[in-house]
C-alpha cells in the first residue's frame, strides 16, 4: 500500500510516466529477491521480506532520481 501511495505521489509532483515506471521497478525489484529467496531458502521469512521492501523502495527512489536528473 504503501508503494502504491509512493507511485501515485511520484506521478503527481513529476510525470505519470515516471510514478508508473517506479512502480515497475519497485515490482521487479520485489520479485527478483523472492525468487532469490525461494531458489536459496526454499521460502520466505521476515528478513526476506525486510530486505523486499528496502529494495523496491531503492528501486523506486532510482526512478525518481532520474526523473528528476532529466527533467
């Protein structure tokens, strides 16, 4: 929810397009440490799910920071 409301905010005060692309990247960052998790521990656990936020935060922030750097 919360990167939902991040997204929505990106396309308000940049562009849509950056707000949807952020959200993408935030989505495959997300998904990319699952399947990390699942091929190395065979699940999921609270550590795994700390360190999924903070990279789709990271991912999104990316975004962001190039959204601005080429504005």
């Amino acid at each position: 929810i919360g990167g939902l409301f991040a997204g929505i905010g990106g396309s308000v005060v940049l562009s849509p397009e950056a707000g949807v692309l952020a959200l993408v990247a935030g989505g495959l960052a997300l998904a990319m440490v699952r399947a990390l998790a699942m091929r190395k521990i065979g699940g999921q656990t609270g550590d795994v799910c700390g360190a999924g936020q903070v990279m789709a935060e990271t991912a999104m922030l990316a975004v962001y920071a190039a959204a601005v750097a080429f504005r």
